[in-house]
C-alpha cells in the first residue's frame, strides 16, 4: 500500500516536473537565442582582432590593451570614481531620507511623498540630463543664483562637463531606486526599537550606527545591487554633461564599437564590465543575506 | 524622610490637540516602592508612563526625578528605564549585547558592562543565554530580557508597560511573583501600567486607579478592594455586587440604609462623602455574601433574592441572584455551603456581615 503510493507521488511529482519543463522551453529557447548567442558572439569578437573585417586568430591582445593602455586605464578609473562618489553620495542621501519616510512622516503623508519621489525617477532621461545642462552651465541657474546674491563674481565652469556634473545628474537619476529598498528595510523595523535605544541613554546618532544602519543593511545591499550596476554602464549621462574628464566605459565602448569600428576592444570592455557587475552583485547579494539572516525576527 | 522620594508628579496635564489624556494627576512613588498605574484602555495610564519615561512632553505640571525636574529631559538623559509591552528587544543582537546596550552608552568601562550584564542575567535566571539571539527565546524568555536590559541600566525607577500582557495565564501568573522578587532583589522603584487588576493588587504596595485621565482612587491593593473611593473603582477591581440604597442616617461610626424592597441594614464602613438621605451604593464582595435556600432575617443584614443562575467553577460556585428592583447580585459560595440541587429560579436568602459592606454616595 505505502510502496503503491509511494509510486503514485513519484508519478504525479513527474508530472508536474514534466508540465514545469514544457512552461520553461519556450522562454528558455527565447533567452538562449536573443541573449546568449549574442553574449557568446561578443565574448568571441574579444579574442578577435578587427573581427568585423574577418577573423585574424584567437589574441589575448584585445584584454592585454585596455588592462595596460594608461588611456583605458583611465577610464576605468574615472568610471569606478564616479559611479562610487555618485553610490556614496546617494547612500549617505538616501537613509536620512528613508529613515524620515518611514518613521517620521505622519502616515497620510507617506504614500504621497513615496509615490512623487518615484516619479520624480520616471521623467524622460533626456529631459532630465538636458534640465541638468541648463542648470549648470556657464550661463545656468546656479551660476546666475550665485552671482546675483553675489557669492560668486565669476561663472564657475567647473560645474558642467566634469566628473562632478556626472556624479550630480547620477545621483539625483538613481536616488529613487536608492531610497525605496532601504526605506522598505526601515519599514519592517518596529519603532519600539528606537524608543528601546533611546530610552537606554543612545541619542540617535548612536542609534543610526548601532540599531539603523544594521537593520537597514539588506535595504543597503539591495540598493547597491540595483543602482551601482546599472551605473557603471551609463553612456548617455557622461556623454551629455560629462565633457571629456567625465568620460566613463560606456562612452569608449561606443565610441571603438561606433567610430572607430574596433570591435574586439569593445567587446572585452564590455565583458569586464559585465565581470565586474557579477562580482559585485555578488557581494551584495552575500551581504543583504547574512544580514537579513542575522536582522529578522 | 528628607530624602526625595524617587519620582514625584505634580499636577500632570497632557493634553492631544481638543483630547485631555492625563488630566491633573499627582503622585509620589517612594524609594523601591511598587507601584502601579491600573485603569481600562485609554484611561491615561500609558500617557502617565510615557511622560514619566520621557516620550511625552507634559503640557501642564511637572515630573520630578529624584527630587530634580525632569519634565522636558528627553529619554536619554533620564535615570528611568522602560520594560516595552512588545519587548522591543534588537533583533541583530544577542542578549549579553541587548543587556549591554544601557551601561555601553553610558561609557562604562568593558569589565563594569560585563559584570551589569551578568548581574542583570543572573537576576532574571537567564545566566546560560547570553550568546543566543532574542528570536531563539520564547515569549517568557524574551520578557526577561527586556527586564534584564533596563536593569543593566540601574535607573532609579523601572517602568514597566504591561510587561505580562502577551504571555499566557499560568506564565503571567508565575512571573507577577518573579517580579515582585526581583524588584525586593535589586530595590529599585517599579512603575507598573496594567489593566490587570489582579496583577496590580498580587504585586503592588500601592495602587492609582486611573479613570478618564484622573486618579480616582491611591491606594494600598486592601484599601482599595474594601474600601473603593468610587462606584468606578469597586467595579473595576475584583467583582463587586453593588446594591442601590437609601441613605438614612449615621449611627455612630456607622451608617443605616434603606436596602431595595424596604428591607433596613447596617453598613460598617462609608465614604467620607456619604450624606443622610441620599441615594448611596452599597459596595459587596461575591466571596462576603451567602446564600441560604431557606431564610429571612437571621440576625444578619440581609434581602431576598431570586437565583437566576448556577455555574460551577471548580473550588467555588458561583450565583447570580437578583434582588428587589431588579438589584442584581454575585454570590461565590464554598461547594459544601452549595444550594440544594434544582435551586434554580426559586427563591433564597442572601445575607452578608455587616463589616464586610462599603457605602458609596450613588
């Protein structure tokens, strides 16, 4: 009797796999095709040399140049440095401001200022880094603001087609998608808990370092994952307020790939950037785990 | 007696826009006195708490703190720690860091902390958890070391928010003692906010019972029980059979009332406020009445009822009888003193001592 049933349970259990498989072909087929022929392609073309114009063998040269050409180099360089002020800055914005949504806001409030800071993020991309562009020129508002109040007499030009200016317009893209994860990890924080810390003699810097920051750590890790990596891929922002010391990845990947038609170099740009998102998703994701295992209750 | 007592309030108002929450209170607790705030949901005994422990500012009045004002010091800076009703103990951390949380703010040095820590845990019974974190603990587990934590601290009140309140009977019951132990233990004063009143009347030295923002009756648990200053307060604590009279005259110490269906009797004990020949409540206790199938007047005061209903309660039955005028009447009698079977509807006798009898202006 029990072998018999036994049998029937694998049977059904097969079943409901095979229907679970017949689902996923579909999709699996539509990913392979569309997204893994042109990933495999691609990792291809970086051992090429010139590949367009056809095949020249199997070369590491592709790697061996923007690992040692001071001009990649720098770019590398200049995208981590942006991306990370831009990841710091949006950090350092974002949990005051995910702290206030989600314990200091009078409840009939906080859907209504949730719901205008995302789409304060949903507005066209262009408009928004052209907006920026007219903020920050020489003859932008800030520099007229400050020269009218007559805290500057000249324009400053540093504050377009800079590293700034592309750490500016990042950081205020990205601070919605920042935000929400960590004031989603604030959220499930009982405020007894900060009444507790309070009430033991912690002023609430204490309380952010010790109680805020930790219980809000898989919000942080989450925030990590979806706006640092994304960023390091940017080409629009850099190329239209980022001048040429603004210049990031993706703009040299466009630029060999489009202008120059050098396609291997493009292609093993692109995978060590693609190599350098796994990593660090990887590490957030290992945070946010270890942290969410240790902060629920 | 010149030292201050550990907490005094004066004259406490705490309004919320048109709504008075706490409205004229004033009290003093006494060094390692156990105190207790007992009143219905929102009678203000929270409000007084969360004054006390520094969350709320108060509008009107003054909170002082071992003689000092202490009305607007925010939390941190108060010597008061609070016990949560949810216990609000930090998930990310084990309990010796929970417990550590207090003396680490206040910069003691690493072997002070160790030893409050392990004080604190000893105090509670909790020695072999300190590495554990508060969501490997039971809900009785997790109460201790929210106690243990605002020890830790040695503040000189504890308040407690209806710690007992999520635990089940047979703990609740257990740790009403554990608490009173501990608090004779360590001697520091407890405030405790209840609506339990047989957990404030277990544990407590004295009691406030608290109604609409005011304390209507400040109190030892046996004043309060036997001579209630209110017709709120004899209802609130324990059952009360509470029977409309007529105030007739004072003879000596004593008072004569008018008892539903003209019948007269004696009341021992009366309100300050009793006037003759007003309305009055005559105060009764279930456990103070008996009841008889047969009967009349027997010497003791006394009236005939009519047995409404008989439920069997394990060590006691108990009776709902009513009176004249519809007076209804609680009765808890021994099983050996129990009324003959089939009692139910008849008429019987339910008399009481006059000592045990309390009267109220109505």
């Amino acid at each position: 009797m029990a072998v018999a049933s036994a049998r029937a349970e694998a049977r059904a259990a097969a079943k409901v796999s095979g229907r679970v498989a017949a689902y996923a072909l579909p999709p699996s087929i539509w990913l392979l095709v569309l997204f893994g022929g042109p990933l495999a392609l691609l990792l291809w073309m970086s051992f090429q040399l010139r590949s367009i114009t056809g095949a020249t063998g199997y070369t590491l040269d592709n790697y061996a140049t923007i690992f040692t050409d001071p001009t990649y180099l720098k770019v590398m360089w200049n995208t981590v440095l942006i991306c990370t002020v831009s990841m710091a800055v949006m950090l350092i914005v974002a949990v005051p401001i995910a702290y206030l949504l989600a314990f200091r806001v009078r409840p009939r409030y906080e859907l209504l200022l949730l719901l205008m800071f995302v789409m304060a993020g949903e507005l066209n991309p262009l408009i928004r880094i052209y907006a920026w562009r007219i903020m920050l020129g020489r003859e932008g508002v800030v520099n007229s603001v400050l020269q009218a109040v007559g805290v500057i007499d000249a324009p400053i030009d540093a504050l377009l087609f800079t590293r700034l200016s592309v750490v500016i317009v990042l950081a205020t893209t990205y601070i919605p998608y920042t935000t929400i994860p960590i004031y989603a990890a604030l959220k499930a924080v009982e405020p007894d808990l900060l009444e507790a810390a309070n009430d033991l003699g912690s002023r609430l810097t204490t309380t952010f370092r010790k109680l805020l920051l930790p219980l809000a750590a898989p919000g942080i890790f989450v925030a990590i994952i979806i706006v640092y990596i994304p960023m390091f891929s940017e080409f629009a922002t850099p190329a239209l307020v980022g001048g040429t010391s603004g210049y990031m990845i993706g703009n040299a990947i466009q630029e060999q790939v489009l202008e120059a038609g050098n396609w291997g170099i493009g292609a093993a740009m692109s995978f060590m950037l693609l190599t350098l998102s796994v990593v660090v998703a990887f590490l957030g994701y290992r945070g946010a785990k270890i942290r969410r295992l240790e902060a629920s209750s | 007696m010149n030292e201050p007592a550990a907490l005094e309030l004066r004259d406490v108002v705490k309004r919320f826009g048109e709504v008075t929450a706490v409205d004229h209170v004033s009290f003093t607790v006494g060094a390692s006195e156990f105190f207790s705030l007992l009143g219905p949901s929102g009678c203000g005994k929270t409000t007084t708490l969360r004054m006390l422990a520094g969350f709320e500012i108060p509008t009107e009045g003054q909170v002082l703190i071992q003689g000092n004002d202490a009305s607007r010091l925010p939390p941190y800076r108060r010597d008061t720690n609070l016990v949560f009703q949810s216990y609000a103990l930090f998930p990310h951390m084990t309990v010796a860091q929970n417990v550590a949380f207090g003396p680490e703010r206040k910069k003691l040095s690493k072997d002070e902390v160790r030893t409050r820590v392990g004080e604190a845990l000893d105090a509670v019974r909790l020695q072999g958890y300190a590495d554990r974190t508060p969501r490997e603990l039971s809900g009785g587990q997790q109460q201790r070391v929210a106690l243990a934590r605002a020890l830790a601290n040695r503040p000189a009140v504890l308040l407690l928010d209806e710690p007992l309140g999520a635990l089940d009977l047979k703990l609740r019951e257990e740790m009403q003692f554990e608490l009173k132990r501990i608090q004779r233990e360590v001697g520091i004063s407890f405030v405790y906010v209840t609506h339990d009143q047989g957990e404030a009347i277990t544990m407590s030295d004295r009691i406030a019972v608290m109604h609409d923002g005011r304390i209507e009756h400040l109190g030892t648990p046996e004043e309060i029980y036997l001579r209630p200053a209110s017709v709120f307060v004899a209802g609130f604590i324990g059952q009360a059979s509470l029977i409309p009279v007529t105030v007739e005259a004072r003879e000596g110490d004593a008072w004569a009332v008018m008892l539903p269906g003209k019948g007269r009797a004696t009341v021992a004990g009366a309100s300050p406020d009793t006037v003759p020949g007003a309305p009055g409540v005559l105060v009764l206790r279930p456990e103070h009445l008996q009841l008889s199938a047969e009967g009349g007047p027997n010497g003791r005061a006394g009236m005939a009822v009519r047995v409404l209903e008989e439920t069997f309660q394990g060590s006691v039955v108990r009776y709902l009888v009513e009176g004249p005028d519809a007076a209804k009447l609680s009765v808890v009698t021994p099983l050996d003193r129990r009324l003959p079977e089939g009692s139910s509807q008849r008429q019987a006798w339910v008399s009481w001592d006059e000592r045990w009898s309390y009267l109220l202006p109505a």
